[in-house]
C-alpha cells in the first residue's frame, strides 16, 4: 500500500502555549501519531511562534505554502486544531480552493477540497477562530485602557523605577539606585538654575546612567525633566491620570523645573551660523564654527575649527574677511560674454537632436507597453485554462513564471526609457547670463543672502590658509570643468538644472 505524503506545521503564539498542552513537541508528537495510523508520511515540518491572526510575518506558514504550491504529489497539511493553521477564512480558503489540497486537523480530521459538508465546517471553525482573536484584540485594549485609567504604567517603566514583579499585575516600585539620583536632578537644577545642556552635563558627571550603562543624552535629561510620572501623574494616550506609584519630587518642584527650563529657552539668542554645514578646514577636516567675542563694547565673530589651536595650524577668520574671500567660489563658475555666446550655439545644435530623440524614445516606449500588455494577456489567458482544467499546476506555474520574468525585463526597459532625463535645455540660457554676473551679485548681497547663495552652487569648501577649494553641485560642477579643461559638453550632460 503506497502511503499517502503530507507535510505538517505547528504554531504556538504565547509563551504559555509553548510550555503547556499546545507545545511545539506536543503538536510534533500527536501529529506523528496520527499519520502512522492512518497510513500517511510527513514528508516535511514546519514551526514557529506567531500570531496567526494574519499571514504576515509567519515565514514558515509562507514556506509551508510554497512547498504545496512546487511539490503536486504533496495531498494536504496537518495541523494540531484549526486555530494552530489560522485565525482568518482567507488562509485555510486559499489551502483548499486554490491550491486544492487537503487540510488534516486533529481534532477533526481530513478536510477534502472536494468535499462541500466538511469545507464548510472548516469554514466555521476557521470564523470561530477569526472572532475569537478579535474579541482577544478588544479585550487587551480595553485592559490597557483600564490600567491606563488606574495610573498604572504599560511597558518600560520611566527611569527611577522598576517592575515590581511581586505584585500582579504588576506595579511600579522605585529604584532604590537611579530615582535618588533623579531626585538629585531636579533640585540640582532648580538650585542653580540649570540649563538643559547644563543638566545633561551635571548628569554625566554624576554617574546617571540606563540599565545597560550607557549615559543618558540630552533628549533623555529633557524627557525625565518633563515628565510628569515623577510627581504622580502618568501620561497616556487617554490623557493625564493619577498614579499609584511612589513620587519622587514635589508637584512645585516639577514645576519651578519646568519654568527654568522654558526661561531658559526663552533667554536664549541665537546669532545663526548662516554657513553652518558648509566650509571645512582644510588643514584638520574638521567643520568650521563661529565664535562670538566682545571687545570695547564691539561684538565680532570669528570662524575656525573645532581642533585645538595646538593640533591644526590654521588662524581664525573673521566672518565678513571670510564672507568676502568666499567671492572666488563664485569667481570659478564665471563665464565671459564670449563663452557664453559659444555655449549658447552648441545649446541650439543640441535641442535639435533632443527633439529627435525624444520622438524616437516615445515610440520605443510605445511598443514595449504593447509588448508588455500582450504578456498580461498571455498570464490570464494560462490562468484561466488551469482553472478550467486544461493545464497542469506543473504547466501553469512554468509558463507564468517565464512570462513573470519577461515582462520583467519588459517593464525594466520601459522605466529606464521613461526616467532618461534630459538636460533642462531651456533653462540654460538663464543659467549662463546668471554665471556672467555671479561674483557681482554675490558681493552685492549681506552675509545672510551669501551664504544661501554658497548652498546653492556648492555641497562644501575647504578653507585653507591662503586659498578656498569649492566642491560644486550641478550643473556648477560642469561649468567650473569647462573653464579649466575647456571640455564644456559636461554642461550639457543629463540632470542638469538650474536650482530654484
């Protein structure tokens, strides 16, 4: 007697359900039993722990699919009960009416495709299943939502506090180690009026630090000092509610803190580094800052590197000596009024070749749209013949995957013909009487206008001593190579646009 091939899978979605009766051995074991009996040979398993709810993230479900789809020999699948395969109609339907194989449960037995009475007890099971899981859903919600309503914290407790795994549900109690230390911070910082980089300072100094030992950052300071769980109130998406957890400062504590802070940020004047992000010192590598001094009653600004005076040789700048030397970025991209007219005439040869083309590109694009549309044709038309019988699951899946991999390769081609981009011709005209003018229009503007100016021809400059080494964007790029080699088809080249 040939013995009849079927694969297994097994599924827990808890932990309780891995170490209980619904363990993944405990499923292996009673599956294993059953095919013996009834003259069936798993020839493959598969296992996990997921939620079945829905398929996504189950990747040995998804294996457990495709092993069906690739092997036809393969009847069906056995599962421990209905709920351990899926928890929505849409799984075990496509099982059995698409894939036409058989699904074994234990505690009912063999579900056939071809069989209406047992498809449809499947079915129920399978909607028994779906509405359980979602009355779990709402029920958690509304759990989470109750505690929420109680001061009770759901997840990581904030920092000063700990789960205390005595009590359940479980409760907050507080870290004997870290909360006198949060405590500490917040009279620190009402003491001595403390900034917020201030505070994050102090707390490394002090010793603050996560579970794992790392130093807390400045949007942690902000968070611990903002928090309202340290006088008693838990923030939760339902809004403010009061705790049952151990305070650790004072409702006037919290609050005098959260006036510092806010004077703080209010007090604070900001003079803008407008060339933040774009100069760096070619002699270290290191970017370049702005610093404020005051000299008989005078305010100046300097610019140089983060490196110590002893590790880089460079002097400081001022910021207007600077702003004005950053003129021969500008001087590099200068076009005369002769180059100008030259590239103007090999501007006009070239929008004639665009023409032709993007015609001949535009029936390109034409014809493969028709040839991939064909292919779509071919896919339903193999699609429709398996449904009906007349081709094999073997014979279906090869031809749809050689015209999957055609029209692949069909849609490819199209999307690089219709990404080509051609250079902005008509705004290259502007972009050359611009060039003609450029240093002129730089000198003529304040620091701030200058600097905009930089960002938009330039990613970054190396200052040096005695010398300003610009890296251009494009199509600036290709002008400066112009002017040096005299190779000025690098202007015309693709993706060139003149910026806003």
């Amino acid at each position: 007697m040939t013995m009849r091939e079927f694969i297994a899978y097994y599924r827990v979605s808890s932990e309780e359900q891995r170490k209980g009766n619904y363990s993944l051995q405990t499923q292996q074991e009673d599956a294993r039993a059953f095919a013996g009996r009834n003259g069936i040979r798993i020839v493959e398993e598969f296992q996990e722990a997921h939620s079945g709810r829905w398929p996504q993230g189950r990747p040995e479900y998804e294996r457990a699919l495709e092993y069906l789809r690739r092997n036809p020999g393969t009847e069906g699948i056995i599962a421990f009960r209905v709920n351990r395969l899926a928890r929505n109609v849409t799984d075990g339907a496509y099982v059995l009416e698409v894939l036409r194989k058989s699904v074994v449960c234990l505690e009912y037995g063999e579900i056939r495709p071809d069989d209406p009475g047992a498809v449809l007890t499947f079915n129920v099971l399978l909607a028994v299943g779906a509405h359980f899981s979602g009355q779990l859903s709402a029920r958690v919600k509304r759990g989470h939502q109750a505690r929420d309503e109680r001061g009770g914290f759901i997840g990581p407790r904030p920092f000063g506090y700990l789960v205390d795994a005595s009590t359940k549900p479980h409760s907050t109690k507080l870290d004997p180690v870290r909360g006198p230390l949060v405590s500490e911070l917040f009279e620190t910082v009402r003491a001595r009026k403390l900034t917020l980089d201030q505070a994050t300072d102090w707390a490394r100094e002090r010793g603050l630090r996560t579970e794992r030992g790392k130093s807390l950052a400045r949007s942690d300071i902000h968070f611990i000092l903002t928090n309202p769980a340290y006088y008693g109130t838990v923030r939760t998406k339902y809004g403010l509610h009061k705790g049952h957890h151990e305070i650790i400062v004072s409702k006037k504590l919290f609050d005098e803190v959260q006036e510092i802070l806010t004077r703080g940020l209010a007090g604070t004047v900001k003079h803008g580094n407008y060339f933040k992000g774009l100069l760096t010192c070619a002699h270290c590598g290191r970017a370049l800052t702005l610093s404020d001094k005051v000299k008989g009653g005078k305010h100046y600004r300097y610019c140089h590197c983060y490196a110590p005076k002893a590790e880089c040789p460079r002097p400081s700048f001022s910021e207007s000596r600077l702003s004005d030397a950053l003129v021969s970025v500008f001087e590099g991209i200068h076009l005369a009024p002769g180059i100008s007219r030259m590239l103007s005439q090999l501007v006009e040869e070239s929008r004639a070749e665009q023409h032709d083309y993007q015609r001949t590109r535009a029936a390109q694009i034409l014809t493969l749209q028709a040839e991939l549309q064909s292919k779509e044709d071919e896919q339903h038309a193999a699609l429709r013949k398996h449904l009906r019988g007349l081709i094999s699951e073997d014979a279906y899946l090869r031809v749809t995957d050689e015209l999957s991999r055609e029209s692949a390769i069909v849609s490819a081609r199209i999307e690089g013909l219709s990404s080509t981009e051609l250079p902005a011709l008509e705004d290259v005209d502007d972009l050359f009487e611009l060039l003609e003018r450029a240093p002129q229009l730089y000198l003529a503007q304040d620091i701030q206008m200058r600097a905009r100016m930089l960002q938009m021809v330039t990613s970054n400059c190396n200052v040096g001593c005695d010398n300003i080494v610009p890296i251009y964007r494009k199509p600036f790029s290709g002008v400066a190579e112009g002017l040096e080699n005299g190779k000025w088809w690098v202007v015309l080249d693709s993706n060139q646009r003149l910026p806003d």
